[in-house]
C-alpha cells in the first residue's frame, strides 16, 4: 500500500537535542484538524506550571520505550484521532508516565531534580534534587519503584518521601536511561579514560550489583530485556545474554550496530545496521530471519506491532514482520517514536505526526516552536510520551500538553 504523495528515500537529519533549562519561548494556544491538517506554535510567553485547561489523560508510558523490550507499542492503547493543545509550559523534560502521573527532570542553573506531576496539569505534586544537571530522560517508572540515570551513575527515588532510596556504583559514560526488568536494573556505560565500557545488573530494591559484563567498544545504547535474556548492541555486532548469569548465549557479528538500540518482538530482535539496514534475528539462535531497506537512510528505532515494523526514514515505511516486505509508504518522513492501538506516532524535526496504520494516511500533524539559547535559535522534539487522551511532548518550547478537542 503507497500513501498518497509518497516519496524515495533520502537522508533525513536528525532532531537537535534541546536545553530546556534556558527556555526561551512558550505557550500558544493552537488547534490541529483531522485529515491529515495541523499547525504550529510560535513564540509567546513562557508559563509555568499548572496548565489549564486540564488534560484527560489514562493509562501509562513509563519508560523511553514504554517497556524493556524497546517495542514502544501499547496494543490495547487509544490513539489521538484529533487534537487541541492544552497547554505549554516550562515544567522539565521528557516524562515518564505511571500511577496517574508524570514523572521528568528539571534542571536549574545548578542541579537537576526528578519531580513528579498531576497528569492533566503538570504541577508539581513531589520533587527530589540531585547535585548534578547530567541526567539522561526520562526516568523508568516500575513496579512502585522510580528509577535514572546521570552521566555517571543510577538511582532509585523515594519521591513521596523527597529521598533518593539507593545510589548506585560509579560508572562514568552513562548515555541512556535505565532499563529496568524482573527486579533487576540494567545500566550501560560507554566508559572513560579509567573504566571500561561495559553492562551492569544492580537489585532494584538495594542497589547491590549483580553482576558486571565488560563490552565492546563506545556503544551506549539502552539494552533490551526479553525472558531471561538481556540483547545489547555493541562495535562487533549483537549479544545475547543470559539475565541471571551474564553468560553469553549467542553472539550475531554486525559491522556497524553500535548506535542501535534493539528491539524485541514476535521471537524476534531488531537492530539497525548501518551498512546492512534493518536486521532480524531470531532470539533463540541469533541467525538471520531477514534483512531489509540496505539502501535506505534509516532514522530512529523501529516501532515494533504483532502486525507491522515501522522504521523510520523519508518516507517512513511500514514492513511484514515475518519477512521485511514493504507493506505500507507513508507520505512523509518521520522517526518512529510509538504506537497506541492503532495510530503511529513520529517525528519530523520539529513537528510530531499521528498516522492511521491501517491505510497509512496522516490523521494531523502538530509543529511545535521555537527557543532562544544565547543568540541562537533552537527547534526540535527531544521525546514524545503518548497515552490514552493525551500526548507529552518535550520540545525546545517546552513541555506540550495536548489532547482531544474540547468541543
């Protein structure tokens, strides 16, 4: 199936990373059509928070990629079938959504604080400070357990109790949020001039390290945890592990995956090989299942479903899991950032796109606006949390709260 105005595939930039602490700009108000229509922020007043009106938002995203095998799908989800903003303040960055709240970082001139917000209006309910900026978003929400990471180490927050419940053993090279499954969590460090690269597996109740596996190279994308079986990406490829030894089951030598974050679905682990394309592997032996898209500019992480693979590129495309088939060119290019039932969520620079998986057409596209960093002027979209009735996004604006219209 070909979208309407679908094109080749070119190279397609990526977002610019933002800094929201020396916001700039802020709200305004805007309303975005179905159909495929939308529109676009500009510059205002920036507004604290609460933010009103307030969102109806239900049910969770609680971490980068909703859930440690990376997929970034909620099956059973609700997508937005149309949009107004709601609000758009300065209130931290990429959230994490759990327990009826969001849960972000906000960093000051001289330190970060993980703090936690009511849902439909970003104010602060509970808030603790850490004497660093470093941190790496959002947090992972599991379990009753709040967990992050900064540039060097990972935590565990008690944020009712304004504490942080356990620090974890130094690791400078921290690059990625933590990726937390079965009581475990999984911390990578590319490394420095005095420590090695490597995985770590602390308790998710002390701290305490479990074990520790040396790895290759400055790979320091998030792992993915399936099973009993940890997948992580390094300079000679990918590696299957076991969780509760660190024994390697199989390794799938690659030539350039260190950049890929995997992905586990359907039996099978997805990476991104940048001279290869989009490699599938079976999860039990590690032997190829099939390669697609070699030629293409692939952008992101795939967005994994029972029923497709959305990978990111111009156009962004959609491919048959059981054998990389192109099934469905969207109309534009975008990065995949997540699936609820059955609208795609991707982004494009600076504007976020919602697409019908079923026909491949665009339902709206949102562009958010501008700040001022210095002299300089920033755009783009640091991350995208999407629930049932609502849309976070994390843009060098700030903080957008979006959701059905109202009328």
């Amino acid at each position: 199936m070909v979208a309407p105005n679908a094109r080749k595939y070119v190279t397609h930039p990526r977002t610019r990373r933002r800094a929201l602490q020396a916001l700039g700009t802020g709200l305004a108000a805007t309303l975005a059509g179905c159909g495929g229509g939308g529109s676009r922020t500009d510059t205002g007043v920036s507004a604290e928070p609460p933010g009103s009106p307030a969102l109806e938002a239900a049910g969770t995203w609680p971490s980068h990629r909703y859930d440690a095998t990376n997929a970034a799908v909620v099956a059973d989800g609700t997508g937005l079938p149309d949009i107004e903003t709601y609000w758009i303040l300065d209130a931290g960055d990429v959230p994490a959504v759990a327990n009826g709240a969001l849960y972000n970082w906000h960093t000051d001139t001289s330190r970060t604080g993980l703090t936690r917000r009511d849902s439909g209006t970003a104010a602060e309910t509970g808030h603790v400070s850490l004497a660093v900026t470093g941190t790496n978003s959002p947090p992972t929400v599991v379990d009753g357990g709040v967990y992050g990471t900064d540039a060097e180490r990972a935590y565990r927050f008690d944020v009712a109790g304004d504490a942080i419940r356990w620090r974890g053993p130094e690791m400078p090279g921290v690059r990625a949020p933590p990726t937390v499954a079965g009581g475990v969590v999984y911390v990578r460090t590319r490394g420095d001039e005095n420590t090695d690269a490597h995985l770590r597996a602390l308790d998710a109740e002390t701290g305490a390290t479990r074990w520790r596996h040396e790895t290759t190279g400055e790979a320091g994308s998030p792992v993915a945890v399936s099973g009993d079986t940890v997948y992580l990406t390094g300079e000679d490829g990918i590696h299957a592990i076991e969780t509760r030894t660190a024994e390697t089951r199989w390794h799938r030598a690659l030539s350039d995956v260190r950049g890929s974050t995997p992905v586990v679905s359907n039996e099978t682990v997805f990476v991104v090989d940048d001279a290869a394309g989009l490699v599938a592997v079976d999860v039990r032996t590690g032997e190829d299942r099939w390669r697609a898209l070699g030629d293409a500019a692939i952008v992101g992480t795939p967005v994994v479903a029972g029923d497709a693979v959305h990978v990111g590129g111009d156009p962004l495309v959609s491919l048959d899991p059981s054998d990389g088939r192109v099934v469905t060119e969207f109309g534009e290019a975008g990065r995949p950032v997540g699936r609820r039932g059955g609208t795609l969520y991707a982004v494009d620079r600076d504007t976020l796109r919602a697409f019908d998986v079923a026909d491949g057409r665009q339902r709206w596209w949102y562009g958010t606006g501008s700040a001022n960093i210095g002299d300089t002027v920033v755009r783009g979209i640091d991350g995208v949390t999407p629930v049932d009735g609502a849309v976070y996004i994390s843009a060098a604006d700030g903080l957008h709260g979006i959701g059905r219209p109202r009328s």
